[in-house]
C-alpha cells in the first residue's frame, strides 16, 4: 500500500505534445466505401495493381468481425464517421524542404525533430508524417550513394513499384485480421527502406508520426526490406494532439530479412493517451509483423509503449530461415484508464530457430495492461528454443496486470522456456530509498527504470534515455 | 540522568512522544535527547516500540504522532518527509534491509549521497568521483567492490546487508544515527567489523542510538546511556553498566518497574 495521500498532491505533468497545429487541410468527405478507396488511390496517383490490392482488401474487411477476444473494453468504433484521408495544403510537388509550408516544419521542430538542412540531426535519418503524408525525408542523397532507399511508402509506388509489388503485404496479409484488412483497403503514407545486399545502413533510420486532426485516422503502412548480409536499425515515434474524442490508428509494419541480413525496430509510442478520466486518446491497432526470411537473419523489436488509451499491438516474427532470430523487447505502461494487450508471436518454422522474449508491464492508477503472446514450434523446427520472461509491476491497488502466454509445440525436440513474475513497489521500498534522502519521485522511477533495465539496454542509446525520462514523466502523480 | 548539563545544544529531542498504527497505540510518551558525541541504546522485549520510535524518527508514512514533538537541531521535524530528514542529516540503520530489483548499488548510494551533498551545499559527485570516496568508504566496512554492481541488498546475506548500511552511514555523514538491530544475524567477526565501522564514523560531532537486545555490541561500543523501553514507553534509564544488569537478571526484571510506575 502506498500512501494515497502523499500520492494525490503530487501535480500531474501535462502531455508536452498534446498542441494542434493550425493549418490548412485537404480532407475527403467522412465514410469508408469503395469509392473512397478508390479516390485515395486517385489522390495517391497510385498504379493499378495497388488499387486492385486496396479493393480486394476491402472486400475481405466487410466480411470480417472486429475482434473482441482482447481483455480490452471501449466503445464501438463507428468506421463511417472517420476522414480516411487528411493531408496539409501544399504544391503539387516539393522538390525541396524550402517549399514545405513552415508551419509544418516548425511542428517537427517542436516535437524535437529538425527537419531543414541547418538543424536537422546528425546521426538519424528522419521520415516525417503528419496525418495521411510524408512531408519531408532527410539524408537521402547521403543514403543513396550506400544503395540504400529510404523514402515515403507513396513515393516508393511511383519510384518502386517492383519491390512494392513483391514485397507488399506478403508478411501481413489483407485478410490477417480486421485492423491489418482495414489499413491495407486505406492505408496512406508510411515509411519504405530499401537496403541493398551486403549493405550496413550507414545510420540510424527513423519515422516520426504525428496525427493532426482529431477526425480522421492514421493508417500508415511501412515496409523494410533488408536484403543478404545487410543490416539497419530503425526508430519509430508518435505523438498526437489532446482531443476529447478518440482518434483510430490502424498501422500495419512488414519487415523481410533475406539471409544474414539484420533488421532491429525500436518504437517509442506516445500517442495522447487520454486524460484521467479516460476522455479522449488515441485507438491504436497495430499489426506488425518480420519474416525471417534468409538463414541466420534477424529481426528485434524492441518497444516502449506509454501512450494511447487503447494499445492492441503483438510485434512478431515469423522464424523461417535456418538458424534465424526473432526478439521482442517490451515496456509498455499503463496510467489513469489507459488499456493496453500487447505481446508477441514468436513462429518457429525453420530448424535452429532462436526466440527471446522480454515483455515488463507497469500499471498504475486504474489501469489495464495485458501481455498476451505466442510461442509456436512447427514440425519442421527442431532444434528450436525459446526463452519468454514476462513481468509485471503494479503500482497502486488500483491497477492490474494480466499475462496470457499461448505455447503450441509441434516438435519435440525443441525447447520453450517461460518464466513470468508479478511485484508491487511496496511502501517499504520507497521509505527505504526516501530514508536515504532520495525524492518520492525519484524513488519510484529508480525502480521503475530498475525494472525495465534489460528492455532498455536493447534500444539505441538516445532512445534508451528518452524512454527514461518518458516513464518518470508519464509516472509523476501516478503512485497511489 | 537527562538533565546533566551537557555543553553544548542538543541534536535530537524526542518529547512526549506518542504514536499509532491504524488507530492502535503503539508510542505512549517517549522522552529521549541526545546530545553530540553520544552514544544511546535502547533495550527491551520484541514489541516494545523500540522499532517503531525509530521509523518515526525517521519519518516513516504509516505511524501517526498523535502527542509530543521530535526536534532535529533545534526544529520540529514532526511534519517533514523522510528524505528530508535524510538530507538534513538523520540516519536510520534498518533491521531487515530492503532488496530493489533492478537498481545498482553504486547508483543508489550515490544519489542518496549527492542528496545529502546538495542540503549540506557541498558539490555533486559525478561517477568517477564518487568511485574515489565509496572505495575508500568500503575499507571501513571491508566489504568488496563487487557489492556495488550488485542491486541493493538483493541476495545479500544477512551480514552483507547490515555492511551495507553502515557503508551508507560512512557515505551519509548523519549528525544523528539509529541503528535499529544492526547487530542481530551477525556472526561475531562481522558484528566487529560493524561496530569498528560505527566507531570509525562517529565522532563528537555526531549522535548514536543503538537499539538491540544484545550486550555483545554494546560490550564493543560502549553506550554513555542505556534506556529500557517496554510498551511504548522508556520505564528506566541508567549507564552502561544498566545493561549489564539486564542480561544478568532478563526482562522479567524490568517487569517491576512498570509496576512502581
């Protein structure tokens, strides 16, 4: 029990990104229905094969159920009240950052992303979204000269349509489940990246998402293809205005690693999250899923979720080539009415294939935060292991945690480790660090980022430090 | 005994003090002062407050003081948070030590120090420096550099856990300790090393209370006072010599004074 009323007088910290940006939108009218398909597809100048693919997509999703299987509970989702497609105001084309609209440019400013050729960052490479387009991609020249594509997934269709065409939707297919069918029939912009055999992708590569409007969803769609023997480590953030109404994120991430080649995606979701009396936030519904593809490839995921009132993300691996990897390194947090299933599916095809999974859930105030996961050793692979540690810390009495592990082995020589442990910050603990003269605050998050050392020690170092300082933000006021 | 005229002011004044947990009473009018430069212990049976005055004192969320007053240097601390008064220079040695998964030893002990270093105005150490000072803090305690890689106190043995606190006392520099059983689960070879390191880190500057039900370590630090408490209340005070009594005729021995109270 830790004392309520030290607890409440601590001032709750507002969201930092929770400002709107003003400025002139194209949308299209509300609704979902084929003619809208068809005018994104119109709008995104897109060739026939992706239309045809968007269609076939939304005929799958009409016949489909939302899944209600999730320990999560919300309101019903009215999909003909949502703008499918909202984009800021601007030249038909950019041909330099000079010509995107400042205020734009000042928005990723704010959110710490410099975007102009003066103060962007050094050493990551920036994709910038706002609501349904790409506005602008840093380093691409430099990039280009490794071979490497980094680019907006629209630009690709023009630019790529080979590798869209092949690559596109072969790891989540439209008919994976609701969400993944929905996103592909609208999906509008995203990231691509395209690196080439042999290639270590000579910086970081990053998306940011930022949603704009409160009426309209963000469906991005974001492919990574890392061909033999090359390797790439990409940042995703997000971050959204304070708005009273629920906003729905249905992304779909495919990564594909050929043989030896090495695919590492970190994410630091902060959408808004609501507020504490659970009004507003962001719906987030996420299928993200890496093939291992080639012998001894690798694909990690590592996460720090803390935002959205609503988080259905289970970032997976399908483990086909021998000796191939899979990982999954996960925080996420929980505070007010916040509501969050998320896991992994680990999927051993391959013989010798290697999964970890590390999954620390924090809940605090009344909120709900579900790790549910999938570990499945096929006929074919043996000699595959498997190790799942899955924890959780509750803060409060409020709060709770659940933990759903699915284990379905095909093949007996293979090996599935599961540990999973629950602990509360006990009263105790934090008079024992006070009593060193260590703040309350201070004392909750040293514990906190305690617990989720061995997840942070797997993301980029300038990650690691933000999510730090993230989980001691989101925490403050939160203990009781 | 208390109303010899000491020279200087005192560092702590308990008065009067009274307590509870969930309405129950656990203090009934404790009176203590201590003086710089000495050393108080505090006896009596399981149960008899000796614990929960010193949680108290540190300021710990779960008691009430429903009557009297603490002083720290001359001011009422009665309403101060625990790291407050940890900053400020009171020092509580715990019983059973606590275990935090996850955090490193050298990380803890050293922001708790820098927050002691930032009241007393004195500079923050950064990482190397404060490799300087805890290396040569651990000679007192003669425990090894591994411990501080370690996280606090998790898997520590029972005597590893009680070194651990009096190495933070060295970091610390309390002007006022109590150390609450430091001595129990020791074996007699660590209970020398602990009560050399208390010795070593205790000057005339500063104030001791042992509470413990031995004379094993009052026969190493040897207390100007020694106080008998038995249900929430100290009912005889004496020199060191008052100990040696106790563990000659026990508890039940104390049993009468309540009585001519």
């Amino acid at each position: 029990m830790v004392n309520e009323n030290l607890v409440k007088d601590v001032v709750k910290e507002p969201y930092k990104y929770g400002f709107v940006t003003d400025i002139e939108t194209e949308k299209i009218e509300k609704g979902l229905n084929e003619d809208i398909i068809k005018l994104i597809s119109q709008k995104k100048e897109e060739p026939k094969f992706l239309l045809d693919f968007r269609l076939k997509a939304f005929k799958k999703w009409q016949k489909m159920k939302e899944p209600d299987w999730a320990a999560l509970g919300y309101k019903k989702i009215d999909y003909q009240d949502i703008i499918y497609y909202s984009a800021p105001k601007q030249k038909e084309k950019i041909s330099s950052l000079d010509e995107v609209d400042p205020k734009l440019l000042e928005t990723f400013d704010k959110l710490g992303i410099p975007l102009t050729e003066q103060k962007k960052l050094t050493n990551v490479a920036v994709d910038a979204v706002f609501d349904s387009v790409s506005i602008a991609t840093t380093f691409r020249e430099e990039l280009a000269k490794h071979g490497v594509i980094f680019c907006s997934i629209s630009e690709a269709v023009k630019n790529h349509a080979d590798l869209i065409e092949k690559y596109l939707g072969t790891v989540v297919p439209a008919s994976d489940n609701y969400f993944a069918a929905l996103n592909s029939a609208v999906f509008s912009d995203g990231s691509f990246v395209y690196i080439p055999k042999g290639v270590t992708c000579p910086m970081d590569l990053s998306s940011y998402f930022r949603i704009n409007s409160g009426d309209s969803g963000q469906f991005e769609r974001t492919l990574i293809i890392a061909e033999e023997s090359s390797s790439v480590s990409y940042l995703e953030g997000c971050t959204a205005p304070m708005f009273d109404t629920n906003t729905l994120h249905a992304a779909v991430v495919e990564l594909i690693a050929l043989d030896d080649a090495s695919i590492k995606y970190s994410t630091v979701q902060n959408w808004y999250a609501g507020d504490e009396k659970g009004i507003g936030g962001i719906f987030n519904f996420v299928t993200k899923r890496g093939k291992c593809l080639g012998k001894r490839s690798k694909i990690s995921w590592s996460q720090v979720e803390t935002g959205s009132a609503i988080t259905w993300k289970y970032p997976s691996c399908l483990l086909l080539g021998e000796e191939s990897v899979g990982e999954f390194y996960s925080v996420a947090l929980t505070n007010n009415l916040q509501q969050a299933d998320t896991g992994t599916k680990m999927i051993h095809i391959g013989p010798k294939t290697k999964s970890t999974i590390v999954s620390k859930g924090i809940s605090a105030g009344n909120s709900k935060n579900s790790y549910r996961g999938l570990v499945k050793m096929g006929t074919k692979a043996t000699g595959s292991r498997n190790y799942s540690q899955c924890d959780s810390m509750l803060i409060g009495d409020q709060a709770s945690a659940n933990t759903f592990p699915y284990i379905k082995s095909q093949q007996p020589n293979s090996e599935i480790e599961h540990e999973a442990s629950t602990c509360r910050i006990s009263e105790d603990q934090l008079f024992y660090l006070q009593s060193r003269g260590i703040e309350f605050e201070e004392a909750v998050s040293m514990m906190v980022s305690g617990f989720c050392r061995d997840v942070f020690n797997q993301l980029p170092m300038e990650f690691a430090a933000e999510a730090d300082k993230l989980l001691a933000l989101k925490l403050e006021g939160s203990v009781g | 005994m208390q109303s010899k005229m000491r020279e200087s002011d005192p560092i702590l004044e308990v008065q009067n003090l009274s307590a509870s947990t969930d309405n129950l009473p656990i203090l009934k009018g404790v009176s203590l002062t201590v003086y710089p430069g000495e050393i108080h212990a505090i006896m009596g049976r399981n149960g008899c407050g000796k614990s929960t005055l010193s949680k108290i004192i540190a300021g710990h969320p779960s008691y009430n003081i429903t009557n009297g007053d603490i002083k720290f240097l001359g001011e009422n601390i009665n309403s101060l948070e625990p790291e407050e008064r940890a900053q400020s220079g009171i020092f509580l040695g715990f019983q059973y030590p606590i275990e935090i998964p996850g955090v490193s030893n050298l990380e803890f002990l050293r922001v708790s120090t820098n927050a002691r270093r930032k009241f007393l105005n004195k500079e923050e150490l950064d990482t190397f420096d404060f490799e300087e000072l805890v290396k040569e803090k651990l000679e007192i305690v003669k425990m090894n550099h591994a411990f501080l890689s370690r996280s606090v106190n998790q898997g520590f043995s029972g005597g590893e856990k009680k070194r651990n606190e009096i190495l933070q006392m060295a970091l610390l520099e309390p002007k006022v300790a109590i150390l609450d059983e430091t001595d129990s689960g020791l074996d007699i070879d660590a209970l020398r090393i602990v009560a050399s390191g208390i010795k070593k880190i205790s000057n005339a500057q500063t104030g001791i209370i042992l509470i413990t039900h031995y004379q094993r370590l009052l026969d190493e630090i040897k207390p100007n006072y020694v106080h008998v408490m038995s249900d929430g209340q100290i009912i005889k005070t004496g020199e060191s010599d008052l100990a040696l009594e106790l563990e000659e005729k026990g508890y039940e021995w104390t049993d009468n004074f309540i009585k001519e109270t």
